[in-house]
C-alpha cells in the first residue's frame, strides 16, 4: 500500500467536506503545493476520520486570497484516512489507529506502518520547515497545542496557537513524534469538530505559520504559555460492560464527566459506579509503563473516587472512543528548569500512601 503523491489539488477537491474526499482520492494521498519560500510547511488532516477541523481549515485557507496568489511557503498536505472519514469515524474496524502507526510504533505491523514510513521518509527528504498535526476531541476541552520535546521551536510554534501546551510521549507511534526528530512539530486539538470556532482557529494559526520566516531559538518566557506534562493514559478494562446512560451491567460514568478536563479535580472526586460489585475497573498507566491506578483511584462503597488531584484532559464520553483509545489522560502542571529534555522526568512524583 503506497500514498499518491501529487503535485497539484485534484479539480473540485476543496468544494469536498471530509465524508465526500473518497469520491475523488483513492486512499491516503500526499499533495506538494509551490510557495515562496520553497522549504515547506507540512499538514497532516484527518489521521482520525471524525476529526474535520483541520480539513475545514485547509480548504477554506486555499480556498481564500491563496486561490489567485502564492503561498508565502510551499505546503506538503496529508490527506490521511477517507474511508473512515466517509463514514464519519475514527478508524475502521478493520483499521488500525492511524496515528499510531507512525516509525517508533509499539502496534502490530500493519500495511499502513510501511506506508507512513514511506511518507516520513519522503517528506524528510524535502527539510521542512515545520510540522503540524490537526486533530479534535471527542469530549469537552480548550484548544490546546502538544509537543513530544521541550525545546524552544517548538515550544514558540505551540504557543503561536494557544497559551495552553501538554508535554506528552506516550502513545508511540504518533506523528509528531516520528516528525520530531527532524524538524519542530506540534499536534493541534481543535475542540470538538462540530464546532466551527476550531476550523477557524487552525484557519488563522496555518496563515500565521505559512508567513514565518524563522522561529526563535530562545525559549519562551514561562509567563507566556501554561505548560503540563502527561503522566498517565486512563483506560477501562477490556471485558468491562460500562456505559454513560446507567445501560451497563458493571459500570456508570457520568454523561457530562468530560465538563473535568482541564481543572483540577480534589481527592474524593466521583469518576463512576460500581454497579455489580466489580473491582475497580479504570486502569492509569504511567508513560514508563508502570500501573498508577492505586495512586490515583480508590473506592467508596460502590463509587470509584480520586484518590489525589488529579487534572485530566481529553476527557471524553463517547464510549466508542473509550474502547478504541483511552478515558483520558492524566497531567500536571510542568515548568522546566531548562530546554534539556534529558532533565525532564518520565515519571511523576506520587506520594507512598494514600490518604
């Protein structure tokens, strides 16, 4: 399985939403776009097919005064997954994750692992400029930037879309860490895709980019940006029939449980029922691969509770999502001391017994 790479917008293609690209793509295609300034910025859209913002985005930017003018720098555009698109999901089910079978994947090998490799390999060839990743949550979040280095480029390319960055390294095999090692990449989250307000900002933060010149090379004054690092991915366990209606035989999760992300949530804080006397079933596992779950969840009577605070993000309440990926991650409030990144720990400081 290989990408198509083209060197020009196939006609009509930018009057297509994200659920009709299949009528005129056959699969994950590459697009070099000419600009002034030829070392490129390039795009990855729709890795995740519900995720539409930053086609949107694209679109509607080539679409605008660059219809007749130049881009100010040429563009590599990745077009992912149009058949999940057209059904307006995630992935597949015969599919794997996308962004998750990038070069450092931890997944099965797949066809689609060699094709990324390819298309790393590829794009590298060409230096560019910078990497951006569009993506969208599922659950109720700010718009937010991610990198996988503290380091300044990136950490100035983050903050150019918003004041909120997460440090993350886990889950491997995700794009901006494949692209990370050789120019500054950033993924962005755009909120949830039905609301227009994140193809609008991703509109705005990509024309801002297109006319950069450098980055700086300094890091960013610690007053502006609000940095956090992830420390743990919070999963339910396989087996576990849960559900955000109260129709579950082992689980109930609160149907606005993702009104959470992004605030601190103090020890004693409900996360869901136990409705069958199962023993806890919501797993937090460290980046290193440690079990975290008694550190930060407890039981009282039938309801599972935290058992510190806890900041979660991407929060979500689609259960869909809960089975494919996660329930959230888990983070902390991070200042470095300085841009090593051989200076920053993996593992979060928790205390030895629990309150």
């Amino acid at each position: 399985m290989q990408a198509a790479i083209l060197d020009h917008l196939p006609d009509g293609l930018l009057q297509l939403d994200a659920t009709e690209l299949h009528t005129v793509l056959d699969g994950p295609t590459l697009i070099h776009l000419p600009g002034r300034v030829p070392r490129p910025l390039f795009v990855s859209v729709l890795q995740h097919g519900n995720e539409t913002s930053g086609w949107d985005a694209v679109r509607r930017l080539l679409r605008s005064r660059y219809r007749r003018d130049p881009l100010p720098r040429s563009l590599i555009l990745l077009i992912a997954n149009i058949d999940a698109a057209a059904a307006g999901v995630r992935h597949l089910p015969e599919q794997p994750d996308f962004n998750r079978c990038w070069p450092g994947s931890e997944t099965v090998p797949t066809p689609i692992h060699a094709m990324y490799r390819s298309i790393r390999d590829h794009v590298q060839r060409f230096r560019p400029f910078a990497s951006i990743d569009i993506h969208n949550n599922t659950g109720e979040n700010p718009h937010y930037a991610a990198v996988n280095a503290i380091e300044a480029q990136r950490l100035h390319l983050a903050a150019l879309f918003s004041r909120t960055v997460i440090y993350f390294t886990q889950p491997a095999g995700v794009q901006s860490i494949a692209f990370g090692r050789f120019c500054p990449s950033v993924t962005l989250e755009c909120g949830v895709p039905e609301e227009e307000d994140g193809a609008d900002h991703a509109l705005a933060y990509l024309d801002s980019v297109l006319n950069l010149r450098a980055l700086p090379d300094t890091m960013p004054r610690p007053d502006d940006l609000e940095l956090y690092r992830m420390i743990a991915t919070v999963t339910v366990e396989r087996g576990v029939d849960f559900s955000f209606n109260g129709r579950a035989r082992d689980l109930w999760l609160p149907p606005d449980l993702d009104r959470l992300n992004f605030s601190e949530m103090p020890p004693g804080t409900r996360l869901g029922r136990l409705l069958n006397g199962h023993r806890n079933p919501l797993r937090a596992t460290s980046h290193e691969g440690g079990d975290l779950s008694d550190h930060c969840f407890r039981r009282r009577e039938r309801d599972i509770i935290t058992a510190r605070p806890l900041m979660p993000a991407m929060m979500t309440t689609d259960a869909d999502i809960v089975r494919q990926d996660c329930l959230c991650h888990l983070m902390e409030r991070f200042t470095p001391a300085h841009p090593d990144i051989d200076d920053v720990r993996d593992e979060p400081e928790l205390p030895e017994n629990l309150p």
